[in-house]
C-alpha cells in the first residue's frame, strides 16, 4: 500500500531510532518517520516548501541523532528526532532556495548550495556554534559555480568539500577559507549538467548527469571512466541480463551503481573500471522481502543500503516503499579500486570563466591545487 499520493523523494535510517526518514513531494512537503520494520508512519515533519536534502548528525545538539532537512524556502533545518520538533534553523539572507547541503564531520559547518537566482548560485556557509543565536550565513562563495548547485559533501575530517553543479563542473574546495579565490583547489569541466555526486570511501568522486551518463573522478579530479548507463543493444558498457534505464545512486559496500528500470526494479551494476570497460551485474532482486513491489512503469527516486539488516529501502514515485533482500555476500564482495589514470597534459590555470561548460571541450579543465605559504 502506498504511504502518500506524493512522490517519494529520498531515504535516510536513522538507527538508534529505529525509524526511516522518508521525504515526499509536493504538495505534501513532508518527511514521514517510519518504523523500520512495520513502516508505518510514526510522525510527519511538514515544510512550507520541496525538500531537497536529508542527512543524519550523531552526536549534534546535545542528541544521539539528528535528521537535518533542506528546503526551497531557503532553509536548512535540525529537527529533534524523538519529539519531531524543528530546534534551529539556519537560513538564507535574502532568501534562495537550497537544492544541496551537508554537515562537516566535526559538526562545525553547514554548507549549502543554491539554485540560480539574479545570475548567481552560491555555496553558503554557516557556522553551528551552539553558543551563537545567529542562524545566518557566516560567509559565501558566489562564483564557484555558474548555475544550480546540486551536490555538497564534506571529504571525510577535512575542511575541504565536493561541490556539482548544472553547469557541469566538480569543484574541490576548502570550505574553511572565506576568500573564493583562494578556497578553490580544483576544478573539472564534465562538459554535461550534474544531476548527483558524491564521495566513496574518500578515494573516489562519482557524478551522474540529466542524460543517464555516469562518470568516476579521482580524488584530483581526474577523469577515470565516462559511460552511457542506459540498457540498450548497441551500449556494450551495460550487460544483457541488466536492465538499467537510469542511476538511482551509488553504493560503496560492495562499489556499484544502483540503477533503476521503467519496471520498478532495480539492480546493483560493478563500478566501472574505465570508460571501455563492461560493467557487471552484481544482483537484481526480483520481488521484496514483503508486501507487492513497485507499480510499473514508475521510477525509483531513492534507494537506501541497509547492511546491518541486510536489505537495500527503495522510495518510488507510486509513493511505496519496498524492502528487499541484500545479501550478505555482497557485503563482503571485494571490489578493487579503479585506477588513477594519469593526466596527458600537465594542469594549467584557467581564466575566470572556468566554470562554463563548452559542449565541444573533450578534456577536463583543471585547476592547480592552492600551494600553502609558509605562514600557514
């Protein structure tokens, strides 16, 4: 049975809690806490706007666990997990709307991007001082990016972050530094709009993009492997048995892609090697371990791994959830980690329209990391 006649749109478990966050669609706006064995609905968290982002902070607050949420209203919000109140919100100023956030590992910073608005997209920088009333940005970097920016992740205890973006750019910078110029370590140009990125195992950048195309990036930002997802005869990256027809997102426990079919299903593909190389069909679950599987012809939003329970949580836009079996033998599967290619040219500094996408550019464009003084 379907939870809500919305969409839903991301999972996250929150373990010591036992709950699952799942956040819907509009026009309810709403992350539910669902047990997470009956998946009934424990309480509904409601935003006045789309919810973009979800993410879990241990110890943060004086809480064991706390769900923070990103809105389009231009707010990022902690919530007390237990009660189901919101108890701060760091917001906007002027408000713009947040597609992409994340907290640092030490909890000190929140970063968070913004769509494009008056010609400008910004990564936004708060400071989580629990002693401080002030939720308002403590500083910002408004031309790391020419346009939405979709994807934030802090690199494990550093200060430096991953930043994506429509305009086709990955950027590595260091959230610590409040001159942009010099924040900017590195810089790529995909040449095509970034949809979703994201880290794995602080070794490897990934980035999939509006067109079903995926890429693997070293943690430089160079370019390892560029492939074509989608199930199709004449795509030899993509097995025969698969049926893959979009990234839902990607799994480092074993490293692979989750893809997702028009079907309601979804399978777990090898991480690509390089951009010749064919992917492997690792599993492709047939039905969930209870109730019906997705309606057909819907498309699976979300998918969550949850080892410990050794099952993958998937949200569709039939507004389900569906729990299926992962086993435990993928879990221990040890996947070898694809190779640095090097470079064939050496890195060269680039003008300021670095972050322009040029649709007949085939290299990525670079940029040399910032080099420390003496004083630092």
């Amino acid at each position: 049975m379907a939870l809500t006649s919305s969409y839903l749109l991301a999972c996250l478990h929150l373990p010591a809690a036992n709950l699952y966050a799942v956040s819907t669609s509009t026009p309810e706006n709403a992350v539910l806490l669902l047990n997470d064995e009956t998946r009934r609905i424990q309480k509904s968290l409601q935003h006045p706007n789309v919810i973009t982002r979800l993410r879990l902070a241990r110890n943060f607050l004086g809480g064991q666990e706390r769900l923070l949420t990103s809105c389009k209203d231009g707010s990022v919000r902690v919530w007390d997990i237990q009660s189901g109140d919101c108890i701060r919100t760091f917001s906007t100023s002027p408000r713009r709307a947040i597609l992409s956030f994340d907290i640092s590992q030490d909890k000190s910073t929140i970063a968070a991007g913004t769509e494009l608005a008056q010609q400008e997209a910004h990564i936004i920088f708060f400071s989580t001082d629990p002693e401080s009333t002030d939720a308002h940005p403590g500083w910002v970097h408004t031309s790391t990016h020419s346009d939405d920016v979709t994807c934030l992740n802090f690199l494990g205890s550093s200060s430096q972050i991953l930043s994506a973006s429509t305009d086709g750019c990955l950027c590595i910078s260091d959230a610590s530094v409040k001159d942009e110029e010099e924040a900017v370590l590195s810089t790529s140009n995909w040449g095509c709009s970034i949809a979703q990125a994201g880290v794995i195992d602080d070794e490897l950048i990934w980035a999939g993009s509006d067109m079903e195309t995926f890429s693997v990036w070293s943690i430089e930002l160079d370019k390892i492997a560029d492939i074509n997802i989608k199930s199709d005869p004449e795509n030899p990256s993509i097995p025969s048995s698969a049926k893959s027809d979009y990234l839902v997102t990607v799994s480092s426990q074993p490293r692979g892609l989750i893809v997702g079919s028009y079907e309601g299903q979804i399978s777990l593909l090898s991480l690509p090697k390089n951009s010749s190389s064919p992917l492997k069909l690792l599993h492709a679950p047939t039905s969930p371990l209870t109730g019906p599987p997705h309606a057909t012809e819907t498309v699976v939003r979300c998918a969550l791994l949850v080892p410990e329970k050794d099952r993958v949580v998937t949200g569709a836009e039939d507004g389900m959830i569906c729990v299926w079996p992962w086993p435990q033998e993928l879990q221990k599967l040890k996947t070898k980690s694809a190779k640095r290619s090097k470079p064939s040219e050496p890195v060269e500094e680039v003008a300021e329209d670095r972050m322009d996408v040029d649709e007949e550019q085939e290299k990525p464009v670079k940029v040399k990391k910032r080099k420390k003084s003496k004083a630092e």
